[in-house]
C-alpha cells in the first residue's frame, strides 16, 4: 500500500510574512552585505559585527546607522537585529 504525502509549497511569494532576501540586499554596499551577513549569524553588537566582518568600528557604526535608516536593520534592547518587514 502506498502512502499518500501531502506537500506544503514553502516559500509562498504572495504570503504576508514572505521576506525576499536578495530584495533586501539590493543596492547595499559590499561592507554593508557584511554586516548584514554578521548579524544574520548572531552578532548583535557593533564590536561583535567589527570583529566579525574585520571592518574598522568607525565604519561599522556609519554603515549600521545607514542601515537603520534604509529600514535593513533595527536595534532594540538586545541589539542589532534584522529587519523583517
């Protein structure tokens, strides 16, 4: 006898929660990518993102501070964090 499986469609376009990523990253810098990339990976400090992505703090605290702005990323009591809306 054989099973019948039923199959969910996972990545719904169309859905409210649905976030394309390579959306996101669109027009952001290479450095930016990075810290986009730190934060994915659990960073959620400035000095966290600097050590990881090896970029000067200065540069860091600008580029997250444009991110902010162009609504990639956000900051709250924990930290940076991605921006999912």
């Amino acid at each position: 006898m054989q099973e019948k499986f039923r199959t969910k469609c996972v990545d719904k376009q169309n859905s409210y929660y649905y976030i394309d990523i390579t959306e996101k990253l669109k027009g952001l810098s290479p450095a930016e990518i990075k810290i986009v990339k730190a934060i994915s990976a659990g960073c959620r400090s400035a000095d966290e993102i600097a050590g990881a992505t090896a970029l000067p703090i200065s540069e860091v605290s600008g580029n997250l501070t444009m991110l902010q702005i162009k609504g990639t990323v956000k900051k709250d009591a924990a930290g940076f964090s991605i921006n999912m809306k």
